[in-house]
C-alpha cells in the first residue's frame, strides 16, 4: 500500500525551525554568539573540533545516546554511542602518541566507509594532528600526488587496498612512516601495524591537549583547471561553522536522525558526513555500500530519517526509477531534505514533493569555503533552481574583476558575475598546503573568489550560472582537467589530450578526453580500448575518462595552453566565441 507523506503542515507542528525569519537571522547572527554554544576544552584551554563532536558529549547527558549507525554493505549494522566513539577516539589519539607522530603531522585515510574511518578522523582532530581524507575508489595516481604533497606520515587503510594501491607506490612516499591497516596486515614489516589490535592494547583516556582555534585540523584536497591537485588547510574553529550551519542550514535538532549520502573522501562526507551532526548531537546514518535506489529508500524508511542531505546525481538516479517506487516506502519521518554539490535542476525539487511531500533545499558551498555558505532554509520558500540566500554571517556578493586587477561589485538584479564572499567565517580555508602564492590568487579587493558564475534575483536568492575555470563536475566529483591529461600523457601512444566535462543527464558531466596520437601510431578500437583501461587503472573510475575521441591536433592559445573551452564549444556544436588567442587566429 502506498505511504502518503504527511502535510506539511503538520510536519511543521513537530519544531520550530532554527531559522525562522531570515532577515531577523541575519541581524542578530554573529561568530562570537554561534562560537558560545560551543563547550570550548576545559580549563579554557582552546577550541578543538573532537571536543565539540564528541568528548563533550561523551561525558554529558548524551553520553548513551547511538551518535553513528553503521549499515555494512553485506547486511550487518553496528551503533556506536557517543560514550564508545569518545573511547575508540582517544584509543586513536594514543596510537599516534606511542607512533611517535606529533601534531601537525599528517595522518591520511584511504578507506571505505567503516567504522574506522569516523575513529581515525576523530582521533586524528584529538591529538591535534591534521586529518586528511582520500577517497577509497582513486586510482594510484592521486592517491600518489595528493600523499606526495601532503607529506602524509601516517596512512589508514585497509589490506586490500593496501595490496592494490599503497604497496606499489610506496617507495615514492618518502615521508610515509607508518601504515596502519584495517584488518589481517598482508605484509609484516615494522612500519605496517594492525590497526585493531593497536586500539585494543592502547589506553581509552585522553585528554586533548591545547588546542589553539587556528590549529590546522583537516587537509582536503580539490582541483584547480591547471597544476596538481590543492591540499585546502582547515582549522579547528571550522566547528563553529559546521554546528551553526547544522542547524541553520539543515535544521537540525536533537531528536533528529540524519543522513548525508557523502563519502568523507570528499569534503561533504567530512564536513557534514562526520562533523557537523556530530557537533549538533544527533544520530547519524552511515552507509557502507554504494547508491543503490531500493536499498537507500529501505534506509530512509527503516532507520527513520528525518533529515537528509543528499546530491544532485542521486536525486536524478532515484527520479529515473520513479515516483511510484518511493510511495512503496513509509518515509513519514523524512521532514528536511536537502541537497548540494551541482546545480540541481527545477525539476528535482518538484518531484521531491511529489515523491516524499516535501522539496528538496539547494546549497552551495566548496572546499575552500568548509561548510554551507548559501541556503534555501526549513522556514522559507524555496525557488526551485536557486541555490538560495547567504547564511547569516556570510557575507556574497557578485564581482567582475577588470583589467586592472581591481573588481567591480554587481549590484543589478539578475546580472551575471562570478561568486565571492567576505573572508572572516571560521570554516574558511586557511591556505593551500605550501602554496602561498596560489592561495593569495583567490583573493582581491577583501574578497575570496569562489571561480564560479552566478546570478542574484531581486529578493537576493542566488542562481548558479557555472563555473569561470574548466574543473569537470562528475557525479559531485570536482575532477581537475590536467590531472587526467598528464596521466593519459604517460600512455606510450599519446603525444597530447585535452580533456573536458562532457553534459550528462545523470551525471551532470563526464569525462571526455580528446587525445593526438603519436607519429605512426593509430586510433582504433583496440587502442581506445588499451587507453580506457589505462585511464581506469591508474585513476580510478570516479577520475577516468569515460569517453575518448582521437583527433589530429588540439586548439590551443599563442602562448601553448589548451583551450578546452573551445573543445567543449565543439564537442556540443555551440559557438565558438572568442578565439582571437588561438594559436592558428
Ligand atoms: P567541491 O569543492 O568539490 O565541493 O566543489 C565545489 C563546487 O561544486 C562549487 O564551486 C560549484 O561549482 C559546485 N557546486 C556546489 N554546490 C552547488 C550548487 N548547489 N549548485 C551548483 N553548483 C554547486
């Protein structure tokens, strides 16, 4: 028998929402304010993010609540309460103690979404150690780049990634001291240690040492249009922003059981996947095993979650299955949905009514930004295709940056400009890892350049235009470009490859790859077939290119940049604009 949602009206009954009135929010909201609803480490000896997620928590009247269910991808589940979280964690922090590693270090995860993964990342903020997440489906290749660059001392796993991944690389990592894995190490060798039965034997007490608010906590690595990948710096007063976008942003409350789809390997799963619930106190799903429309409308249904946030791409996946499917459920507990990563079109936020009787809310952040800086809000309006209104305390505004260097603020309603924000929110990223100069780039006239486009209608709710650079979005995946171009330059047969985000109904985009062949080589099946496979093998499914065209020569500008614009502009039969800085123009 189908499930009718319930009215909203009556959901509504249930909470009041924690913003209420959006301009009233704005007025009063303040940093100092949203930073006194944090507990702050004993003694007043700092702001440290574990604190806050956890230990306060811990030894607090929440201390018997479930903070994490774990849904194992073959059928077992596994409740962690606050007061076993606060104990396996200081477990972790000891182990980096009796390793020798020293805060500051780096301590990297290349891990499915188990158990460990949420201990290492907490124990990791604990010992004041910075926390580094890699997403488990990469390839060799940027797990390589992103360990190198990081100088990561510290690597979690486990042993079948270790065998795959880590073992062949592991003499290019010169700064990799210790591999902690997950499991039966398949190798012995001093510096590979048994993650679980180091936990067993190490002490379940820890005190968390001072910890400055502008410590570093967390390196997330993002991609730029050129270069290696970006190690984005965060810090420990970023909690202050993950616990008030919680509640402001996706109105969280006590009772609530949430679920954020993301994998940690990416900065959602960390930010609101680990974190920000966390630090809200409530109860939150993680799911091992990969989308799956059935199994995640059986999650919503049986563990009854009431707030979900969730993406674009699995949105679209479960409106292909179709309605008819989610009313198969009983979703009634489901009262906030929301969704962020990619432009989420009109259409989604409609059927989200019309599948669970509420629509789904659009937000905007990235990397470098922490944690939600634009939201459509639980007490609001929303405008399907908009991303939304600034939090309160952030400051957006829309720019064009002249020739001079200098910017010029957009004030018309509905005129285009790329998106930029007022530094002084604390999940702000604090620089890239030992790039000064690229971090200094992202900022001009007292403002950070988001490298998006957008637009503001008069009531001041922001719509998504695209992106100023050419980073790929595939499956709320930021892929860089040039990292899947050097690569496919390392394959024998290819002399040059220019490589774009190609549109994709579900997907958003796909990675295509337009490749030159060396002299006397030649572009068949055979050959296309060797490069895909070269692709996968070395960047993992979720970077590779999907599609590979062989071509005689690339556009590019005078000065020997690919012009990936124009490849795109070709590639969908659209006009070529500007080409005066083409090589051959
Ligand atoms: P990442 O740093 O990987 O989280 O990717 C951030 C980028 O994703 C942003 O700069 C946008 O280009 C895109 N993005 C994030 N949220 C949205 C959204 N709600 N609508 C459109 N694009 C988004």
């Amino acid at each position: 028998m189908p499930f009718a949602p319930i009215p909203k009206s009556l959901a509504d009954l249930r909470r009041v929402p924690h913003l209420g009135n959006y301009e009233e929010a704005r007025r009063t909201f303040s940093w100092e304010a949203a930073r006194a609803e944090l507990d702050g480490l004993p003694g007043g000896q700092g702001l440290n993010i574990a604190h806050e997620a956890v230990d306060r928590h811990a030894c607090g009247p929440r201390r018997n609540k479930i903070a994490l269910r774990w849904l194992g991808k073959n059928g077992e589940s596994r409740d962690i309460r606050y007061d076993e979280l606060g104990e396996s964690t200081s477990r972790f922090a000891n182990v980096l103690d009796q390793l020798g590693i020293v805060a500051g270090d780096r301590i990297y995860a290349l891990l499915g979404r188990i158990p460990e993964l949420y201990i290492a990342a907490l124990g990791t903020l604990k010992h004041r150690s910075v926390f580094c997440p890699l997403f488990s489906a990469f390839g060799p290749e940027p797990i390589r780049a992103r360990l190198q660059i990081g100088q990561g001392r510290v690597l979690v796993t486990t042993p079948e990634l270790y065998t795959k991944k880590i073992a062949p690389l592991w003499a290019q990592l010169p700064d990799l001291e210790h591999v902690l894995v997950v499991g039966q190490p398949p190798a012995a060798g001093p510096a590979i240690h048994d993650l679980r039965a180091l936990l067993e034997r190490a002490s379940s007490k820890y005190r968390i040492p001072p910890t400055d608010p502008d410590d570093q906590a967390l390196l997330h690595f993002t991609s730029g249009t050129t270069g290696t990948p970006k190690g984005a710096i965060h810090v420990h007063a970023a909690v202050i922003a993950h616990q008030a976008t919680g509640k402001l942003a996706l109105d969280l409350h006590d009772e609530d059981i949430f679920w954020c789809t993301a994998d940690p390997g990416w900065v959602t799963g960390t930010s609101y996947g680990i974190i920000a619930p966390l630090a809200c106190g409530v109860t939150s799903i993680i799911d091992e095993a990969d989308f799956e429309a059935r199994r995640w409308y059986g999650i919503l249904q049986d563990e009854r979650v009431s707030v979900w946030y969730t993406a674009p791409t699995a949105i679209r996946s479960l409106m292909r299955v179709g309605t008819e499917t989610a009313r198969e459920y009983d979703l009634r507990p489901l009262r906030f949905l929301a969704s962020v990563g990619e432009p989420l079109n009109p259409e989604a936020v409609v059927w989200g009514r019309e599948a669970f009787g509420r629509p789904f809310h659009d937000n905007w952040w990235q990397t470098e930004t922490g944690g939600i800086m634009i939201a459509n809000y639980a007490a609001l309006e929303v405008r399907p295709g908009s991303m939304g209104r600034p939090l309160p305390g952030i400051e957006a505004a829309l720019v064009e940056t002249l020739a001079d260097g200098t910017i010029r603020e957009i004030t018309c309603p509905d005129e285009q400009g790329e998106l930029a924000l007022r530094p002084g929110w604390p999940s702000m990223f604090r620089g890239y890892w030992n790039e000064p100069a690229r971090y200094a780039k992202c900022f001009a006239s007292g403002y950070y350049l988001t490298g998006d486009l957008a637009r503001r209608d008069a009531d001041g709710y922001y719509w998504f235009v695209g992106r100023k650079d050419d980073v790929i979005k595939t499956s709320g995946h930021l892929i860089g470009p040039f990292e899947v171009e050097s690569l496919l330059m390392e394959h024998p047969a290819v002399a040059e490859a220019g490589v774009i985000g190609k549109p994709d109904p579900v997907a958003l985009e796909i990675v295509k790859a337009f490749v030159v062949l060396k002299p006397g080589r030649i572009g068949d099946a055979a050959l296309m077939r060797d490069l895909l496979g070269f692709g996968r093998q070395r960047l993992g499914a979720a970077v590779a290119p999907k599609e590979i065209a062989f071509v005689e020569s690339l556009p590019k500008t005078r000065s020997g940049k690919i012009l990936r614009r124009l490849l795109k502009a070709r590639e969908l039969g659209l006009p070529e604009g500007d080409v005066s800085t083409l090589e051959s123009a």
